[in-house]
C-alpha cells in the first residue's frame, strides 16, 4: 500500500484540516518555582517533603 492507493482522499479530508478538533492554542511549557533548598538533618527533612507531598495532594 503506498501514496497512489489514497487518490481518492480529499486532502482536506485528512490531516489537519481534516480533523474535528481544532485546538486555539497549545503550550507544554510549565512554568517552574525556583525551588527550596533544605538544610535539615535527615529526619526532618524527610518529615518537612512528606508534609509538602501531602499537602500539594501528591500523595
């Protein structure tokens, strides 16, 4: 099967234009905080990361 077998395609059938879904804008930029920096003995900082998990609802 190749290109010749699709002669009886409209290209505005396929594709982009072809499609249902038209999309206004689109980004997969995220924007990122600058971070924080823990300076903790290994219990707390443990304690302090699964507070902020917990309260962002990661976990």
């Amino acid at each position: 099967m190749g290109t010749n077998d699709l002669k009886d395609l409209d290209d505005k059938d396929i594709g982009l234009a072809g499609s249902p879904t038209k999309i206004a804008k689109a980004s997969d930029k995220v924007r990122k905080g600058a971070g924080e920096q823990i300076n903790k003995d290994p219990k707390e900082s443990v304690d302090y990361i699964m507070s902020k998990l917990l309260e962002k609802h990661v976990i």
